[in-house]
C-alpha cells in the first residue's frame, strides 16, 4: 500500500477520533460551586440533562436512571451537604420525589449546550 495513502488514512482517523472526543465534552475533574445564573434543560429522559451555569455548560449523567427528572417542577444538586456544588462523584440531584446519585459530569462548550438544547425542544 502507497505510504502517502496510509499517512493520510491515519490523519483523517485522528481527526475523526479528536472530534468524537470534543463532541462528548471533557470530565469534571474538580468540583464546581455553581452560582444563581442557572438554566437546566431536560429531554424527557431519565439518565442526563444539560446545565448552564452563567457561562460554563455540563452534561450532567446518573447512575442508573432518574424516573422523576422529567416530570419534576424542581431540582436541587447538592455535594456532602453543600448545595449549589457539583462534582462528578459524590453529589446528588434531589427531586420532589427521590434523590438521584450523578455518576458523571462533562464540561461542553456553548455550542454543544446549544445542540443539545435545540434537539431537546423537539
């Protein structure tokens, strides 16, 4: 095989991996004490929503599953007693009707949020 042909094939399959990887956010590492300018966004599922706080944007993921988030008027992330803070592990998203453990938390830039928010509208 020409080795033009597989150094290209091998940038374009590097690409494609860095875009994936932009595409699914980067994990929060490191706690976040969010402030009062905060917007979340439901899809009507029970595993994710979206969060914007002033100008930062997460994905915020459960273990397992979430049954009230769709239905619930409202949502309240609290870390080891402190609310207003999220981490990746250790907080929890209480509901009207159960407490849900966050198994993950992705920061996404804007335009993510944005996406992700106009397929959720549909």
């Amino acid at each position: 095989m020409n080795k033009k042909l597989i150094l290209a094939a091998a940038a374009m399959l590097a690409g494609f991996a860095a875009n994936a990887s932009a595409a699914n956010g980067n994990a929060l590492t490191d706690c976040v004490d969010l402030g009062s300018n905060q917007e979340i966004v439901r899809s009507g599922g029970t595993q994710n929503f979206l969060l914007r706080d002033g100008d930062e944007h997460y994905l915020v993921g459960f273990r397992g599953d979430c049954a009230s988030l769709p239905t619930t008027s409202k949502l309240e992330i609290i870390t080891e007693g402190t609310a207003n803070r999220l981490c990746a592990t250790g907080t929890i998203v209480k509901t009207k009707r159960e407490n849900c453990q966050v198994g993950k938390v992705e920061s996404i830039d804007a335009e993510q949020f944005a996406a992700r928010k106009k397929r959720a509208a549909r």
